[in-house]
C-alpha cells in the first residue's frame, strides 16, 4: 500500500500536539457558535468564571466556596476543549493524510500546448509554454514525457503511456493509459513511466481531485449532511428543553426557599444537555469521509457516504465482480466414436496461437489434465485469426482444417464441409450453457470433434458477502451481457439475489429507474462512458479511478483502487457513520439519569434534608456531587473520542437484532456508567480531600 | 389494596380492549372507507349539512389550508361562546337568572371548551344557564372532540398514504373530517350514552333549582339541569367538564359504580380505538396495536402506582398510634367507588387528558398525586385526548425512530418514509412548547404575589397544585388540583393562554408533519428497516415518552411531590 494509506495511530503524536494547540484555537466564540450545543458551555464556563473573579474579588457571605466555583468553572472550559480537541484531531488525521498530496502537487510543471494539431514546427519557436500546474486551465493542452509527472486531472487524447499512479491508488503495478476508450483519464499527480502521451486538462484549479480530497478530509470543505442535520436540530431542541428546565428552576427554588447559585445551575445545565454527541458530532462525521478515504475510495460529499448506507439494491457488473474477468476451459468433451486424445490434440492445435485468455487457459487445461505439452508450429502452420463474422478461429495444418468456435458456428462449418454435428452435442452443449458455462466446438473438417467447456469463475467469497448483504437487508442484482440461461446459472452459484442478463446501458439504466420508483436506493459501479448516464442515476455511483473522465464526473464517489467490490465497504461505512451517531446520542440521553442523581439532591439537601436518600450514589457531599458530574461530563467527551473516529463496528445483523443490541450497550450501558464514573470521580476526590 | 379492587382493573382493560377492534373498524369505514356506514341516516344529514355550509367534500386540503380551516373554525368557537357567556342573562333557559360572566372568567371559559380542555375556573351551578351549558359548552364538547380526531387523522393520512397523483399533496379536508366525526361517531354514541346514564339516575331536565329538606331537617337546595346529554359528550370526547362543580364525584352525573365503569371505559374508547383505525390506514394492524401496547403499558404503570400510593397510609400520617389507616388515603374519594375506582378513574382521566374527577387529586398521597401530573406531562399521550394523544403519539413515535433508525445504520424511515431535518424540526417544536409553556408560567406564578396568594398551601404541596395547573392547561387536560383558587384575572388569563398555546400551535406542527409526510417516496421495508410493530419498538417508545417526559419535568417534580414524600415521611409538614 502506499504511505497515505499508512494507518495511523489513534494516539499518533504528530497528530495530538497540533491538535491540543487547535483545540484551544477553537475557543473562539464564532467558532464554537457553529455548535450550539457548545456553544452553551462556553456560555456557562465565561459565566461561572466571572462569578469566581467576583466572588474572590468580593467575597460575600452565602455564595459557594471559592474553590468550587473554578473548579466547575475549569472543568467547563475543559468540556468545551475536549470536544474541540475531538474535532481537531479527527481533522488532523485527514490533514496527515491530504499533506502527502499537496507536497506532491506543489512542484508540478506543466508544458502546456500552444497549438494542437501542431502546425509543422519552426526551428527555434517552441510548441511548449512551461507553465506552474496550478495555473492549468480547463481544456489546455500538456504533454507529459516518460519520468514526468501528470501536471492535472485530464484525458488523453493522443499517445499511450504506461503511468505509476500508486501515489493516488497505493497499487504499484503500473496501468496503461491510452487515448480514446474506457482508458483515457489520468489524474494529477501520477507519474508517466514510459512513452509520450497529450493530456486534455478536464478540471479548473482548485478542482482537481487532489483538491477536492483534501479539502473534504480537512473538515475545510465539509457541509452538514442532510442526515446530520437533523440530528443537530435534535440535539438543539433538547439543549432549548433544558435550558428551559434549568432556568426556571431557579424561581421555583426561590419558592421553596433555596437560593440556587450559578454555578450549580450551569453545572447542572451543562450535565443535561447533549454535550457528549454535540461535541463528537463533527468529528464523525469527518472521520467517516476519511475511513472511506482509507478504503481509497473518494466520495464527493459527505451526503453520498450517508446514502450508501440506505441503499437498498446494489447492481454488480459481472465481470471482475462477481466473477473473475475471464473464462476459464474445465473439461473437454468428445463427440461420439471419436477418441479424448484426438478431440485434446485438436483443441490444442486450434488454440496455441489464441493469445486470449479463454484460448490459453485451454492449452493450460489440456497440459495439466491430459499431459499434452506445448508443440512448436509456427511455419508449419497457417492459423485462422478469430473474427466476429465466422465466430471462430483455428490453424490449418498439412490437410487438416481445424476450427473452434461458437457451437453454432462450427455447426455450420461441419456441414458446409458435408458433416454432421451429432445431435447429442446439441443437448450437451445446451447442458453447458444451462450450468453457467459456455460451450466451444472443435471440428476438424467435417468432423466434429467434441466441445469444450468453458467456465466462469466465480471468485471465493463471494457467495459469504453476498450472504452479509442480504442480512443487512441489501439486494443483490447481477448485471451480465451473458443470455439469461448462463446469467441464471452463475447467480445461483454466487449466490447473488436477481440478474439482469443480455444488459445493455438502456435496460440498465431501466432498472435502476424501475428500483428507485419502487422507493429502493440504488448503488453500483461503472467505469465506461456509456455507464455515465447509469452512474448519475444511481443514489450511489462508485467510478473506477481507471474509468473515463464521464464516468468519474458522473458518479458521486470514485474507487482509486479500482476495485468493484469495494462497494460493499462503502455501503458498511455509511452505515457505521449513522450508527455511530445514534448510538452516541442514546448514550448522551441515557447519561442524564444517573447525573439527575447526582446534582439534585445536592441542589436542595441543604433546606430539604429529607431528600437525602435520593442521594443514591452517596456522594460524599453536595459539592463533590455536582463537581463529579462534571468531570465525569467532560471526561466522557475524551474517552469517547477513539469510538468517534473509529466507528461502532458494524455486524451484519438484521436491524432488529442490531437495535437490541445497541441499546443494550449505549442505552442501558448509557444509564449505569455515568452511576459508575461519578461515583469513581467522587472517590477521587474525596481521597485527595478536595471535598 | 384487594382483590375486588384488581379486578375492576382487570376487566376496565379488558373492556377497553374489546372495544378496540369494533369501533376502529366502524371508525375507518365513516373516515375512509369507500362508502360510509347508514348512508340512508346520516348520509343525508352529512350531505345536507355540506350542501348547507357550501363545502366540497370530495375538495382535498394542503396543510397549510386545513390548518387555517382548523384555526378559524375554534376562533370563531371561542367569539360565539364568549358571546353567549356574556349575554346569559338576557337570553332563554336561564331558570336561575344568573348574571353574566364576567370577561376573563368567560374568556377563561371559552378558551378551556374549545380546546378541550375544560378547565373550570367558574362553579357552574352558580355561574353559567343552561344555555350557555347546553350551547356554549357542550357543543364544544363535541366539535373539539371532532376537532382532535380530524388532526389524527391527518398526521395519520400524512404517514401512511402511499404517494400517488391523485393525492398530491392533500392531507384530507377539514370540513369532512369534522362533520363525520360529528354525525357518524360523537352524535350517534352520545345519544344512546345519555339515555343509558339517565337509567342510572342522571339527570335530565330544564327545571329551576329544587329546595328540598333532608332527613336531618335542614334546607338544601339541589341543582338541576340538562346533566345526561352533557355528561355522555363531556366523558366520550374526552373534554371532562363537569356540570356540576364536583364533576363525576356528584351523585347526580354519576350516581352508580355501573356509570362510573362506563364512564372510565368511554374515556378510551375512542383514542383507544383510534389505533385501530391506524393500523388499518397503515395496512398493518400491527402498527396500530404497537401504538396500543405502548399506551397500555404507560397506563397500567400508572394504575398501580396510584392504586398502591393510596392503598398505604398517608405518609404524614404514618405511625400515629391513634389513627387506624388500614383501609388507605380515603379523603376526598368517595365510598360508592372505593380506592381501585377511584385509582383507576384519576389515572384514566389523567392519560386521556379528560379532566374528569371521581376524586379529589389534591387529596391524594404525593406520590399518588404525582402520577396525574405526569400523566399530563408526558404530553397526554396515553391514549390521550380523542385524537391528540394519537397525534402526540405519533410525533413520538417519529422522534423515537429517529434515534433508533440511526442506531441500525440507515437514514431512518416510518412505514417506509424518510424522518428528515424538516420532520425533525416539526417533531421537536412540538415536543419544546409543551414543556416551555408549563415550566415558565409556574415559574411565573410561583415567584409573583398574585400567582402565590391564590395557594391554599404552603411548601411543596403549593408548588404541586400551580404546577399541576399549568400543566393541566397546556396538556389540555381541565383537571384540578384544587387547592388553588384559579378564579383570578391573572390565572384566568394565564390558563387561557396556557390552554389556547399548548392545543394550537401543537396541533399546527402535527398538521405541518402530515403535509411533508404525506407525498415522500415509501421505500418497501425489508430485513435492514427497523420493524415498528414489535415489542421490541413498543419498549422503546415507552422509553422515549417517559424520558422526554421525565427528563424535562424531573427538576420541577422533585420540588413539588417528590419533596413532599420525603419531607412528610420524615415527619415535615408546611
């Protein structure tokens, strides 16, 4: 893998000491109003620091001890730092990441075309302008030489060029790149390692992917997710809720003959409201776009991670997918009266100058399973290259006509040579296409030979993932240009939910239409221009990074790696970031049981006694109390910051099951450890006699 | 607490229960059935009454519109019955020749029976004729009622209709909704209801006053009046305004332990059966059932506490040698019902936001006081006034599946339709003003000399009978703690506006909600949604109202009965 992709430790020092630095930075009142739940921490921390500076500045009788009041008054400001510092570091980790790339896009040097086609050159005048990458345009023209790197985001248009793109992708093996076709986009910052290749600028600066990337891991770019939303507007609800209980709590004390100072009423404030997801918030959401990041995947915005995790239909192109790219021959069947040795050795004949890799791997069944080894017959032979209108290939040698081929179309050879195809080859080349496979004639002149079987292959694992999905509830739909017979055969034995065989971009794009008019939320993969449309109409688009330029621009996510099957990762990763969000809103929510129970009681012990046995805790005194909750508050925000980052793990369960055990987790788990931590913290201190 | 008592309990759900499915089911025919039940009998009154008022019933209405119909419709309600309290003494059926009420007693009034509440602040024997009981108050029994079933309707239709082109945008019109509920369900049932409660002894008259002499000698005068017909209204549609002063505590509007079961049972009926109608709507009865399940649970909880609260001595009592507590806290309940009844009625008047009393709340232990005020501060939704606590249910039911839906991984989704930002915004604006209107204005109250000096009470127990107050109002509930005298010009003003904020600009929201529920795509559900029909979501729901509930109120509460229990256990009266 390449440096990017290097895990970093949660605890990486080159990311804590920034971070720390940041955290403090982000005090700043117009920052944190972005956040409103801190927002009135920050609120609370200025207003019980004001009453320590006056109540040490004036002391008076009757107010709480001076001691007391910083204490709440630090560990509020601590409360707001710890999530700042969630924030930070969360940031820090894609910075860490983003930093490799911008140091690599800085130097660029772009020879930018002046005149294309190039007129004759004249001596002297040069067809180049040296430009800085960064001042590359939409639409300019550079040449990129071997040992160069790529200056931006383009298309070939001219030229073909092996190019190193393990910077992007973290894959060492070098990919071809060639005008025209499904091969033509390069990104910035890859390297050319050999040939010459003209490159069609596609992005303005500031566009580029590379861009784009950084931006969106730095949180600099980052817009609130639909989803996201509507959680903040949850979590500010409650905070107006409590606000609303604290405040008017006041006067009814007064009724009741107690005189509740501020800092006990922030303290108690501070404890109800969501501090501990309003302060994780934005970090989950960041460190989602760069988990997806670490899977090489780049999504486009943060509201296509949080739809994939509501998909509900992922289409799966066949090949490379669900199957090995290539077909692969498993047996060889002779026809009646006619000997295996006789039907290998035709096969082979017909198949040594067969570069494809159907052809090869024929050659290799025949050498392993039938001990034929490789013959030398260039010269001797005249071969017969494949084309599409006879549908076969073969060689000619001595006065032999060998020919393989679509069983049809050897069928029709054999009796244009005045032979039969045996009627018993028809139904086991029909028995072959039925299991998924597909059939291949051989003849020899008139004579037919036998078939061979070619197969599929489909790759290991998948029918587990395939499993996976299904219990997350997602469906599956194979999409083959295969007939049905043979689509039908391989999603049986892959165990994927439907197919849509002989697809062609129109059906294609049909059934993405039929899925989403039945309310379903549609991913897949595409690299091919004429998967563009398909790719746009997708809830969820994955490009392959190998893909064209439309492609890329069409889909809402691009896969560097190139893998299609890394869009089940995607589809986790979404998930993981809705999950982690609930489950810490749960868990904030459940805290406030147990910190009721701590700061109450101390609250109004003092006129009313008799309420000591709500003291369930048996904190060793008011003050502890609420000092405790507190701590145990802000403690929380930094304990909680791994899981955050990390993501709740997510299991393939039915959403029942999943529920149920999330909520006994951070819902009961949310009720009992604040009862724990408190009374840890209240032990604490009362051990090193603050209290 | 006894055997007899559980059993009373016992066969009060069971009742409840059985009446579910049948009147559900009658419900979803008359709301949204093809063609509604005795065309021939009240087909011709709908029709005449829509002819009548120039209304299209086949005319479908965005939100914004029903809203406004909805609005205008009880600001008119509350301008008639101002008027008709104001103007009594110069109108007919007044054999007493009661003067007018004055302003900020019928404005207190007219506020408190159009949004069903029926808050009481006036004593009606000696305060309203039997026309402004018959006219101004009673007809409101039936068109608030009417009205809460049109919003659950509403909310109902905007969650569980699958987007067409014919449906748009429309969420059902208002008119329809209130003449139907009217004629085919409130009118119907209150009619045979009455004459079921005369049989029990209730009355039924338009005679002045009778004086009569008892047995001991001495002169009473006994109030009379039309008491059957409202009394079968004032349970059915929840509003639980009594005719007389002692609400269903007087002999003369619920004479019998037959009419007060009947009476209890009539209070759930419809929000009970309500779900029913909903889980049809849904197209899975389950959904519905979920719903009852929940509410029931929340119900029986609050049965016991109570039943058991009373049961026990008196903890400021406890341990006086000299007293005999065996039999439990029997002041201000009465003996024809015992304490089950009496437990049971309070809970369910309390759940339902009727407010009709059987016994006296301000007499209960603080513990069995404090389960009423809960009742009403986990926002009537407990079976719930007819329609709003289906409505406030639901807006539940969207925050709870919110926050669990998250929890499984997916944008989460009800009945197939995505919860957004935009629902989110409408869920908790209706979940803020409920707990904003109570906490401030018994802040208000308890910190200003004409909020305190109504208090019969000091202490704790005072604080408990504002805050129960104010909450009552906004919950829509009208039941007292009655040791407060609200007849003031401060609590009239503040409980009506208490009354008029916590009915309409909740209600407003949950039209909102049905509007931008009403056209979203249905995702079809599968093993990756989140079943809402199962135990498992019927825990979480509980959950969810109990801790939006308990979390908001907890602060107020330990201050009021909560204090109380411990403070008198350890011997501290105020």
């Amino acid at each position: 893998m390449a440096p990017k992709a290097k895990q970093l430790s949660l605890v990486d020092p080159s990311i804590l000491r920034p971070a720390i630095l940041e955290s403090f930075k982000k005090l700043a009142p117009q920052l944190v109003a972005k956040n409103p739940v801190m927002f009135v921490v920050e609120i609370g921390s200025i207003l019980t620091t004001a009453i320590w500076l006056r109540d040490v500045l004036s002391p008076s009788s009757g107010q709480a001890p001076t001691w007391f009041t910083l204490a709440v008054a630090i560990w509020l400001w601590f409360t707001v730092v710890f999530a700042n510092f969630a924030e930070a570091v969360a940031e820090g980790r894609g910075k860490a990441q983003a930093e490799t790339l911008r140091r690599m896009r800085q130097d660029t040097v772009a020879r930018k075309v002046r005149f294309w086609p190039p007129t004759d050159d004249v001596p002297g005048i040069s067809n180049e302008d040296i430009i800085p990458a960064s001042r590359l345009k939409k639409g300019d023209l550079v040449i990129v030489d071997a040992g160069q790197v790529i200056p931006g985001d383009g298309e070939v248009i001219e030229g073909i060029a092996s190019v190193d793109e393990s910077a992007i992708t973290g894959e060492s093996a070098p990919v071809i790149r060639e005008s025209g076709g499904d091969r033509s986009a390069v990104t910035g910052g890859t390297k050319v390692l050999s040939d010459r290749i003209v490159v069609r600028i596609t992005v303005d600066p500031g566009e580029s992917f590379l861009d784009r990337m950084i931006g969106l891991v730095e949180g600099a770019a980052r817009q609130k997710t639909p989803n996201e939303i509507a959680l903040h507007i949850l979590l500010v609800g409650l905070t107006i809720v409590f606000l609303f209980a604290c405040v008017t709590l006041v006067p009814m004390a007064l009724y009741s003959g107690i005189r509740l100072g501020a800092p006990a009423v922030v303290a108690l404030l501070v404890c109800l409201i969501p501090t501990t997801i309003g302060g994780l918030l934005s970090a989950i959401g960041i460190a989602g776009m760069d988990r997806l990041l670490r899977k090489n995947v780049l999504a486009m915005s943060g509201r296509a991670v949080e739809a994939a995790g509501d998909v509900d239909t992922l289409l799966l192109d066949k090949t490379g997918t669900i199957t090995l790219g290539n077909r692969m021959a498993t047996e060889i069947l002779p026809a009646p009266g006619v000997r295996v040795e006789e039907l290998a050795d035709a096969a082979q004949l017909a198949s040594l100058a067969d570069e494809t890799p159907e052809g090869r791997s024929i050659v290799v069944l025949l050498k392993e399973k039938h001990q034929l080894r490789g013959r030398e017959t260039r010269g001797i032979a005249h071969f017969i290259p494949f084309s599409a209108q006879t549908r076969m290939s073969g060689c000619d040698l001595d006065q032999r006509h060998v020919r393989k081929g679509a069983v049809d179309a050897v069928g029709d050879y054999v009796k244009s040579q005045g032979g039969q195809m045996p009627e018993e080859m028809v139904q086991t080349a029909w028995k072959i296409a039925d299991a998924g496979g597909t059939p291949l004639a051989v003849a020899d002149g008139a004579r037919f030979l036998g078939l061979i079987h070619l197969k599929d292959m489909v790759k290991g694992g998948i029918a587990e993932r395939f499993a996976r999905f299904r219990a997350m509830g997602i469906r599956t739909v194979m999409i083959t240009g295969d007939n049905p017979r043979t689509a039908a055969a391989i999603a049986r034995e892959s165990g994927v939910d439907d197919f849509l065989a002989q697809a062609t971009p129109e059906t294609k794009m049909q059934l993405i239409k039929d899925e989403q008019g039945k309310g379903k939320l549609v991913a897949m993969t595409g690299d091919g221009t004429n998967d563009a449309p398909a790719l746009a109409q997708a809830d969820v688009g994955v490009a392959m990074n190998t893909g064209t330029q439309a492609a890329k621009e069409a889909g809402n996510m691009v896969d560097l790696d190139s893998d299609p099957t890394k869009l089940l990762e995607v589809v986790e990763v979404g998930k993981q970031l809705l999950m982690t969000r609930g489950t810490l809103t749960t868990f904030s929510i459940a805290n406030d049981v147990a910190k009721y129970f701590a700061i109450l009681p101390a609250l109004f012990v003092g006129v009313f006694p008799e309420l000591a046995p709500l003291n369930v805790m048996r904190l060793a005194s008011p003050y502890s109390a609420i000092l405790s909750a507190v701590v145990f508050n802000a403690i929380i925000i930094i304990l909680l910051i791994p899981l955050a980052l990390r993501g709740v793990r997510y299991r393939p369960l039915g959403a029942a099951a999943l529920l149920r055990r999330s909520l006994l987790i951070y819902g009961v788990g949310g009720v009992i450890a604040p009862f724990v931590g408190i009374k840890i913290i209240d032990l604490g201190l009362a051990a090193i006699g603050l209290v | 607490m006894t055997a007899i008592g559980w059993v009373q309990i016992v066969l009060f759900f069971a009742v409840v229960l059985a009446l579910t499915k049948p009147l559900g089911a009658y419900m979803f025919r008359v709301f949204e059935g093809e063609r509604q039940p005795l065309p021939r009998v009240f087909g011709r009154i709908e029709r005449f009454t829509y002819r009548l008022c120039g209304v299209d019933p086949a005319q479908g209405q965005t939100w914004p519109v029903y809203a406004f119909s909805l609005l205008a419709f009880s600001f008119l309600g509350v301008l008639v019955t101002y008027g008709i309290e104001r103007l009594q003494h110069v109108l007919p059926l007044n054999p007493q020749h009661l003067a007018a009420v004055e302003p900020a007693l019928a404005f207190n009034t007219a506020a408190s029976f159009t949004t069903n509440t029926n808050w009481q602040a006036y004593v009606p024997e000696t305060t309203v004729s039997y026309l402004t009981q018959m006219a101004g108050l009673a007809w409101h029994n039936f068109t608030s009622a009417a009205a809460g079933i049109a919003v659950a309707l509403v909310i109902a239709r905007g969650l569980t209709r699958k987007a067409g082109p014919l449906a748009g945008k429309t969420i059902g019109n208002f008119w329809v909704d209130l003449v139907r509920s009217t004629i085919y369900v409130l009118l119907p049932i209150s009619f045979f209801y009455a004459l079921f409660l005369v049989s029990q002894g209730v009355l039924q008259n338009l005679l002045p006053y009778r004086e009569v002499t008892t047995l001991e000698g001495v002169k009473q005068v006994l109030a009379m009046g039309p008491v059957a017909s409202q009394e079968a209204i004032k349970m059915l549609g929840t509003n639980g305004g009594g005719f007389f002063n002692a609400n269903s505590a007087h002999p003369f509007e619920n004479p019998t332990p037959l009419s007060n079961f009947v009476q209890m049972v009539s209070i759930f009926a419809i929000p009970s059966a309500l779900t029913w109608t909903y889980g049809r709507m849904a197209r899975d009865q389950r959904q519905g059932w979920a719903l009852w399940a929940a509410m029931a649970v929340l119900c029986i909880a609050g049965v016991v506490t109570l039943y058991w609260a009373e049961a026990h001595d008196n903890p400021a009592l406890h341990g006086l040698a000299q007293l005999q507590q065996g039999c439990g806290n029997f002041e201000g309940k009465e003996t024809r019902f015992g304490l089950s009844a009496s437990a049971l009625f309070a809970t369910v008047t309390t759940d339902a936001s009727c407010g009709a009393v059987n016994a006296m709340h301000d007499s209960f232990t603080p513990l069995g006081g404090l389960v009423p005020l809960l009742n009403i501060q986990l926002g009537e939704v407990i079976f719930g006034g007819v329609g709003a606590g289906m409505y406030g249910m639901l807006i539940f039911v969207v925050l709870t599946v919110f926050i669990a839906g998250l929890m499984v991984g997916r944008t989460p989704e009800y009945l197939g339709k995505k919860i957004e930002a935009r629902e989110m915004k409408l869920a908790m604006l209706y979940v803020l003003i409920f707990p904003l209107l109570i906490l401030s204005f018994t802040a208000w109250a308890l910190v200003v000399p004409y909020g305190v000096s109504s208090l019969n009470n000091a202490g704790p127990h005072g604080l408990s009978e504002i805050l129960y107050a104010f909450s009552s109002g906004a919950g829509n509930n009208g039941s007292a703690f009655a040791g407060l005298n609200a007849n003031t010009p401060f609590y009239n003003l503040a409980l009506a506006a208490d009354m008029l904020v916590g009915r309409f600009l909740m209600m407003i929201p949950a039209i909102a909600m049905a509007g931008s529920m009403v056209d979203k795509k249905v995702t079809p559900a599968g093993p990756g949604t989140f079943p809402t029909n199962g135990s498992l979501f019927v825990g979480l729901l509980v959950s969810v109202v109990l801790i939006v509930g308990a979390l908001t109120f907890f602060p107020a509460l330990s201050l009021g009965p909560v204090v109380e229990h411990f403070a008198a256990g350890a011997g501290r009266v105020f």
